[in-house]
C-alpha cells in the first residue's frame, strides 16, 4: 500500500530516478505499485499511460497489472472509463494468447 504521505507524483519520480540510475526496468512489483497509486486516485487514464511506460523499458505487464486497472473499471460507468476497460480487457487477451504461442 502506497503511505498517506507519498503522492502519485512521488512515486513516479522515485521509480524514474532508480530506473536512471540503473539503467535498467523497475520490477514489475514496483510498476505494479505505481500503476495501483494512480487507480487508487480513479486516474485511469495514468495508470494506462504507466503500463505504456513500463512496456517501453522493456518490462512485460502481468495480468496482474491489467486487473488493477479493471479493478476501478468496475466501479466507474462513465463512457471514457468503458472505453479504457475495453481497451485493458484487449491488452490481457493479447498477453494470454501470447503466453499460450510461447509454451506451444
């Protein structure tokens, strides 16, 4: 659980900062947590913006990863958060059928 006192943008700049000097991905763990930050704030449209960005370095979201997302799906009806639904349910049915590819 992400601490009362860390705000989203903390956390980002924490993620980005270690990745830096690394050089290397965050965990997916710790993606996981970000992404968790933002739909515990109903910024949906974030959390997919930081599953992007965790693709981009290289780092393969789990269905874990989705779930959270879906999780606030759920409990919003808006049209945008629908749309971003439908979108998150395609990325885990890509995910699936690729991880059934790869042990075939």
């Amino acid at each position: 659980m992400v601490a009362a006192s860390e705000s989203l943008d903390e956390l980002w700049h924490q993620l980005a900062e270690k990745m830096k000097e690394s050089d290397e991905s965050a965990s997916v763990e710790e993606w996981n947590t970000l992404i968790k930050a933002a739909a515990d704030q109903g910024d949906l449209e974030r959390g997919v913006y930081f599953i992007g960005l965790m693709k981009k370095t290289g780092r393969a979201p789990t269905a874990g990863s989705y779930d959270i997302l879906l999780s606030v799906c759920g409990k919003s009806i808006g049209t945008r958060e629908k749309e971003i639904a439908f979108h998150l349910v395609e990325q885990v049915r890509n995910l699936s059928t690729n991880c059934v590819e790869r042990t075939t």
